[in-house]
C-alpha cells in the first residue's frame, strides 16, 4: 500500500487553492490526511483552505499538524504563525515566524509578518529591523514600506518616514492614503507647501476623504489662507455631514481662528454626533469662556471629567475657570488632579501657584517666622491662661497661638479659619504638635461660629491676629465687635487688648528713592509720580527711613474695652522736628497685647523677618519743611482701610 499521495492528487489540491475553489480543497486535502495522515502537505494545504475561509480556529490544529510533520518547511511553519496572529495569540506567532526564518532566513513574507507582530507587540525598534530585512529581500514590496513609514512616523523619525512613504509612491503612485500619511510627516516637519501638494494628490485620487480635507485646511491656516482653510474643513464636513471628527476640526479651526462663536456651533454639532466626545465638550468649554459664558463653559468641562475622569487638559481649563470666579478650593482639587495625570503641565503649575497664592498668602511664612512677635503672644497668652481658661482664636494659619495656648495648659482652645485647606493643614499641623485633645480646629468664618454648636461655652480668653499692615483689613473690628458680643465671656481678655495706626513724616532717604522719582541720568522724571498710587505698600525693611516728626498714634482701637469701632474724620497737627524735603508720611501698626507687652513693627527697628509692612502716603508734589511749622493731615478710615493726605503747612503759633 502507498504511504503518500500520487503527484496528480497533490497537483489537484494545488489548483484548488491557486483557483480560490477552497470548499473543494478543504474536502479534498481532508480525504487525503485520512488516507496519508503522516504526510503533511494534505495537513497544510487544509489548514489554508480553512484559514482562507475565515475558520482560523479549524485551521489552527492541521497546521500544527503540518508543522510538526514538515519541519524543514519554512512555508509551513510561516502558515501557522500567520494563524496564530490571527487569533491574538502574538508570542506564540513571533515564536512561528523566527522558526521560519531559522529556516529560510531570505523569507520577505515572513520576516514582514514578524515585523507587524512585532509591532502589535509594542517592539517598534524590532519591528522596524524585520521590515528593513523584508525589503533588502524584496526592495518593491510596498506594504513593508508602508509599514516602516507608519512605525518610523510614530516614533518621531520622520525624515526617514517621510523616504519611506515616497518609495511606495514610487511602486503605487495613485495611493491617495500614502499621499495623506505622507501629508501629515510633511506637516509635522513644518514643510507645510509640500504637505499640501500631498494632500491634493491624495484628494485628486479621493475626491471623498474627509480627512485630507481637515488636514489640508490646518496646513491651509499655516500658510495664512484663512479663507481656503475654512472652506477645507467645510467641505469635510459636506462629505460626511454625520461625522463628528469633521465638524470636530471644523470647530478646532474656527476656535483657532478666534471666530469662537462658529466655533461654538460646530462643536455643538460634534457632540449631537457623538454623545461621549470628551475633547469636543472641553474645547466648547473653552470657546464659551472666551465668550465670557463661564457657568456654561464650567458645565462642558465638568461634562467632559464625566466622560474621562483623567482628561489632563479638562481638569487644567476648569480649574483655570473657577480659580477667576473664585472658587479657589475647588479649582485647587482640579489643579492638582491635572498634576497628577501630567506632573510637568506648565499651565497646571502656574494655576495651582496662582490659586494658592490667593488661598494662601505668602505673609503667612514670615509671621510665623517672627520671633519678636511669637515672643509678644506669647508673654501675653502666659499673663492670661489658667488652667481652667477657655481660649477663643479667630483666624487659625498653622494653629500656632492655639499651640501655644495648649503649651500654656489652657483647658479648652478652639480656633477658627475661614479657608478651608488652611484649616484642614493646621488640624495636621496641631496632631503633628500632639495637642489634637485639647485643640479644636473650626473650617469657619468667627460670625459664623455659634456657643451651644461649636462653642460649649463662651470663651474666657479672645486672642487673634488677623491684622494687616494697615491693621483694619481682613475685617478685623467686625470680627472682633461680634466676637466680644457673643463669645467671648464679660470681661473676658483680648489679646491684644488694644491697636494702633501709626504715621509720621517722611523725608528723604533710601526708602523714599523706592516711591518717588524727581531726577535720574540727568534728566527731569517728576511728572511720572503723577500717575503712580498715593499709597504704597513697602515689601522691604531694611531701607534707610528718615523721620521729619515724631511718631503720632493716629487711631487706637481699645479691644479690651469698647466694642464698636465707627469710622472716623480727623485733622492731625504734626509738629516738624527736623528740617528737610518732605515727601508724604510712613505708617506702621502698634500692638498693646496686654499692660506690659507691646509689638510693633517701627521703622527706625528693620527686622530680618516680618508679614507686617510699612506703608507710604505719597505728596503730589514734596515740600521743603522746617521745625517750627505744623503739617496738617486729614486723617480717616472706613473700618476697613485708613487714608491721610495733606491739608496745608502753617507756622506753629508763637
């Protein structure tokens, strides 16, 4: 008996599979691995017949069959990995390729296959590699070619990308989608002309592809052919007028362009398209924030978080939003979540810094670096707490007098903070400390705070020091009116019990150059004085200030023993006690924290560290000053902020 096939019968099953009459083949070769079943041509040629019928998972098993009976047959093996990476099965397919190639190493076909399993592998470099053995085989095998290009495209070689897709133009000239692959590296080389030669030819032989329409038109704007370029993406959107992608680039060209209310429209169009189309609901939020629409604009964003929580840029532009409406909290959260998907974002860092800055205040730092102020609490807090005090701070930072009040053994502290991550940051500081027992942090404005819900009790001791350089701002004498009224105890402490605005005059000196020009280079500036602000805050204290008067306490506010501090009109008569050119006045603030302890940060004393800061209340013109004359300064504040300007100089009365 034969143990193989005549040549006719394998000549036959040959014709079958060149003719495509696969069904015929299959039961052809089945017949014949029944009759040989150790003869492994009948194995693979039913393994193709099956494969080329879309039953690669019938196939897989004659072609291991074949595999394993054929084991010199490059083609054979080659079959079976094609099979396998057909079915996903992408180590196994690389593992079948390189057999192959073992076999027969000058195989194109399969160092091709190994190329494109290599690249579903993620192995660019490799796959690249098999590609270029392909075509140093068979240097007109164009789909290598293409392949290669697409790999040297997507990993920024694009030279060689660009080489690439020109020699499958030079095998398969009418290939509109090689002409707009090679379109796009020429773009992103920024050789835009010959992107757009590209991209025509690509239309010339499809007139239908929208995609080359987009693309021409973004090419068209960076050639300043505005109107062509508009007209270009129009014209995607007319061959696909249900494509969301169309009138996506539509609306990206439009945003670009500035024309942000079209912008609107098509992105409008995007989204009715294409219900979950994340990047269309961002950029709608940003044409609408241009268009100054920030509630509808808040809503896309949020609506795009909703489709993608980690959308990098939506998480950016909302939070961007909500820091200019002041909603910095949340605009934080936003920042930080933009950070933790993309941890270089430059527009992330400056947003977060921004926010922050406003939440919190850089003065924070050196006040709590401030000894000699420490120093003053805290030789105030000791005079006052006992044992069995209850202790009331407005204004918390990182709990600082609220730890030293703990220290002291007061009983009970409770303090209060308006902004919220501050108040959470010193409950952590204050568990760091160990005080979290007798420490109560409060995320709440003081008006807020009520006894019975977050007071036990009301207060024996009121310590705060929310005051600015001006002393009145962050609403302090609202606060501190409200607070005696209803939380602290009668005659309970206030720490401190008074505060003063202090001013005097300011001659020439060091500090002053920083405020006022009248000469530089030999030229006359002076008029430029007459567009910069009366009043100056000075950052620094270490500048030469020269005093033409005594210190004058222009308001006191007695914490301890008033409550209710009106605004007030007055007229200060400052005696001049040296002669020079007078320029306007200086004022700091004064701190009776009790009977014996007093802080304030005077000019005459520079301090290496301070929050507080001097301010300036500059003259239009500055005058030429002796002793003996009076300065008459009106004097005012509206409990909020003081001001003082010049009435006139008089001769003091003999």
């Amino acid at each position: 008996m034969k143990n193989e096939p005549n040549r006719q019968e394998l000549e036959a099953l040959v014709r079958c599979v060149m003719d495509g009459r696969y069904p015929e083949a299959v039961a052809l070769s089945t017949a014949l691995t029944t009759r040989f079943p150790l003869h492994g041509f009948g194995w693979k040629v039913l393994g193709v017949a099956l494969r080329q019928m879309g039953r690669s998972k019938e196939a897989l098993e004659p072609l291991k069959q074949a595999a394993a009976l054929m084991p010199t047959d490059a083609d054979a093996h080659m079959n079976l990995a094609a099979t396998l990476h057909g079915l996903g099965q992408l180590h196994q397919a690389e593992d079948g390729f390189r057999h192959a190639l073992r076999i027969q190493p000058e195989f194109a076909e399969a160092n091709y296959c190994l190329g494109n399993t290599l690249r579903d592998l993620g192995q660019l470099q490799e796959a690249a590699a098999s590609y270029r053995r392909a075509l140093q085989v068979r240097p007109d095998f164009v789909e290598a070619h293409s392949n290669l290009a697409v790999i040297l495209q997507q990993s920024g070689q694009l030279e060689d990308a660009a080489a690439s897709y020109r020699r499958v133009l030079q095998v398969t000239p009418a290939c509109p989608d090689t002409n707009y692959n090679l379109g796009n590296v020429l773009r992103d080389l920024g050789r835009m002309a010959e992107a757009e030669a590209s991209y025509r030819l690509a239309l010339r032989e499809q007139p239908d592809f929208p995609e080359a329409y987009s693309n021409l038109g973004f090419v068209l704007q960076a050639l300043g052919r505005l109107d062509e370029a508009v007209a270009a993406c129009r014209k995607a959107t007319e061959i696909i007028p249900d494509g969301a992608y169309a009138h996506f680039n539509l609306a990206r060209m439009l945003q670009d362009l500035g024309r942000f209310e079209e912008a609107t429209h098509s992105y409008r169009r995007a989204i009715e398209r294409k219900h979950d189309f994340a990047d269309a609901y961002n950029n709608l939020g940003a044409t609408l924030d241009k268009q100054g629409l920030r509630d509808e604009a808040v809503a896309n964003y949020r609506k795009a978080l909703e489709i993608n929580p980690g959308f990098v840029d939506a998480h950016c532009n909302l939070a961007s939003v909500l820091n200019e409406i002041g909603r910095l909290d949340a605009a934080l959260v936003h920042f930080n979540k933009a950070l933790d998907g993309s941890p270089t974002l430059l527009a992330a860092r400056l947003g977060k810094n921004s926010t922050l800055s406003r939440l919190v205040p850089q003065w924070h730092v050196p006040m709590m670096n401030d000894q000699r102020r420490n120093n003053a609490y805290f030789a105030a807090l000791e005079s006052a707490i006992t044992p069995e005090s209850t202790v009331f701070e407005i204004g918390s930072g990182a709990g600082l007098l609220s730890m030293m009040s703990a220290k002291l053994r007061a009983k009970v502290v409770t303090t209060c903070e308006t902004v919220p991550l501050i108040a959470e940051t010193a409950r952590r500081i204050v568990a760091d400390n160990g005080y979290q027992q007798t420490i109560r942090v409060i995320a709440k404005q003081s008006t807020d705070v009520r006894v019975g819900d977050d007071l036990s009790r009301q207060a024996d001791i009121l310590v705060s020091e929310v005051f600015s350089s001006e002393l009145l701002g962050e609403g302090v004498l609202p606060s501190i009116e409200d607070a005696k009224r209803r939380l602290l105890k009668p005659r309970g402490r206030v720490i401190p019990a008074s505060g003063s605005i202090m001013i005097a005059l300011l001659g020439d000196g060091e500090l002053t150059r920083n405020v006022f020009v009248e000469d530089a280079f030999g030229f006359k500036l002076g008029r430029f004085n007459s567009i910069i602000s009366e009043k100056q805050v000075i950052a620094r204290n270490d500048l030469e200030v020269k005093m033409l008067s005594k210190e004058i306490e222009a308001f006191r506010f007695d914490f301890q023993h008033d409550s209710c501090f009106p605004g007030e009109t007055k007229t200060l008569h400052i005696p001049l006690v040296a002669p020079g050119r007078c320029y306007g006045l200086i004022q700091w603030i004064r701190l009776q924290l009790d009977a014996a302890t007093r802080f304030e940060n005077h000019p005459a004393e520079p301090s290496p560290v301070s929050n507080w800061q001097h301010c300036t209340y500059i003259f239009a013109e500055p005058v030429d000053v002796k002793p003996g004359q009076i300065v008459l300064i009106s004097a005012s504040h509206n409990r909020i902020v003081p001001w003082f300007s010049l009435q006139g100089i008089r001769d003091s009365n003999p």
